[in-house]
C-alpha cells in the first residue's frame, strides 16, 4: 500500500468512532501511525466526554501526566475521576435542587444508562448517583475550595435590580455549599434581596434576604431554611450557562416535588 502523509490521513480519522479506529490501525503501519496520533485522541476524547471533561483532561496533558490516548483509555475504564459541578442534581426524581450546581468527583461507567456516576463532595453521606452529561459543568478555578466564598471584592458588592448571581446554600451545617442561580430583586443600604423566579411568589423559595456586607462566614437563612454563603456576581458567559439549565415552567409552592424528570434539554 503507498504510504499516505499523517496529516492527510489525520484528518480523515478525526471523524472515527474509537471502534472504527480500532480497526484502521491494524490495516497497516501507516494507518496505525495516524490512528494513535495524540490530536486524534485528543478530538476523539471531546467528542465522546464532552468539552467539560475535555478542558479537565488538558490540565493532565498538560502536566504531562498522561498522553491524551492514556487520558482516554483511564478515563473510559472508569480509573480517573474529574472534579466538575452537576447542575440541577437529582431532577429525575423531584425539582428541589433545580437551578443549583454541586461539586463532585465523575466518573465514565458505560454499563449505567447515563453513563456517568457522581460522588458528591463534602457531603455527610458521600452520595452516589448516575448523572448525564448534559449535567456536568466546569468549575471556576476561583471556587475549588469547599469554604464559605468571602463576599470581599467591589464587583460582588455592586449590585443593581436584576443582575444575575450565583449565591451558596446548604440544609446542614455540615454539609457541602450548593450553588444556587438567582437575579437581584433590591438593594438598600442594610440588605440585599435575591430572587429565584423558577419558583413561584408565595413559595418561601422564592426569595432570600442577606445583609449588605462584605463578610466570610455563613449565616442562617431567614427566609427559609439552611445556611447562606457568600454569592458571585456572574458575567453574560455565566449567565448563558445557568440558563441552559432554566425549567419550562414555574414551580408552584405547592407542588415542589411532583414535577419529575421535565427539566431541560440540553445537549453538550
């Protein structure tokens, strides 16, 4: 067989599943050569775990930790876990936890229907549960820690009517902070009113009230229940993001677990 130029044989190959690479690269030596490219693996790993696990996965590249074929073979044998947020945790079973994102360690299992397992971090009971990817988002390199996060800088304290923010929330003191999506609703000189129209006016969910300072440890939530956290001001890119995850309906007070698996459908 004439031998063909890696680069042209690339870009053939960039659109192959892994079974379909598997079988060019033992047609022959120059096939096998462009199939175990790392720009192959590389493509094949985004295409297959997203672009989420993609952008982990470059921090062990990068390291020079693995070659993006160890990367992915480790990672499709379920052996290495990446550290990302799951928006909208257990919405198949009731909406409590819409519109928020928790931290936890994934990893690949194709013998579950989603294909993805989620340990959740910091949590009393370290629970497991199947996730989609549609689910899994990055986590700011600013909020890798489990702390409260400290509302310090001017950007979280210029606040105006209707901006979007992210604020933290927890049931149990000892517990891990979720992340919560919300809008500004008011702002005086001893408060701030966050908003959470996803839930309806006369739920107790649908506002919280924190005072306006600059502060680093949580306090109880007055509207509710729980903890409160510190809270981010968050950029139209963040933004975007949340609003993937935004439910086709609001959620009357009532009816706060009877709402199930009809969230969202995104795709990533």
């Amino acid at each position: 067989m004439q031998y063909v130029p890696l680069h042209v044989l690339s870009t053939i190959f960039e659109s192959l599943t892994l079974k379909e690479l598997l079988i060019a690269s033992t047609v022959c030596k120059n096939f096998y050569e462009a199939a175990n490219l790392n720009s192959i693996y590389m493509l094949l790993f985004q295409n297959h775990f997203g672009l989420v696990l993609s952008n982990e996965a470059k921090r062990l590249v990068f390291d020079k930790k693995f070659t993006w074929k160890e990367i992915f073979k480790s990672t499709y044998a379920g052996q290495t876990s990446y550290r990302v947020r799951i928006a909208n945790r257990d919405y198949k079973v009731n909406n409590g936890k819409i519109m928020s994102c928790f931290d936890a360690k994934i990893v690949y299992n194709p013998k579950l229907a989603s294909q993805f397992e989620a340990t959740y971090i910091n949590t009393l009971t370290q629970e497991v549960a199947e996730v989609d990817l549609c689910q899994v988002r990055a986590v700011p390199d600013s909020l890798r820690d489990f702390d409260v996060f400290s509302v310090r800088s001017e950007c979280e304290m210029d606040l105006k009517v209707n901006d979007s923010i992210e604020i933290q929330w927890k049931g149990n003191p000892s517990n891990g902070f979720g992340w919560w999506y919300g809008v500004v609703g008011e702002v005086n000189e001893s408060e701030i009113i966050f908003l959470f129209k996803h839930f309806s006016a006369s739920s107790s969910w649908y506002s919280i009230r924190v005072p306006n300072k600059k502060r680093s440890e949580m306090i109880p939530n007055t509207s509710a229940s729980g903890y409160v956290g510190g809270w981010r001001k968050l950029g139209k890119e963040e933004t975007k993001e949340w609003e993937l995850y935004t439910p086709h309906f609001t959620i009357p007070s009532s009816e706060l677990w009877q709402y199930k698996g009809k969230l969202y459908g995104v795709s990533r």
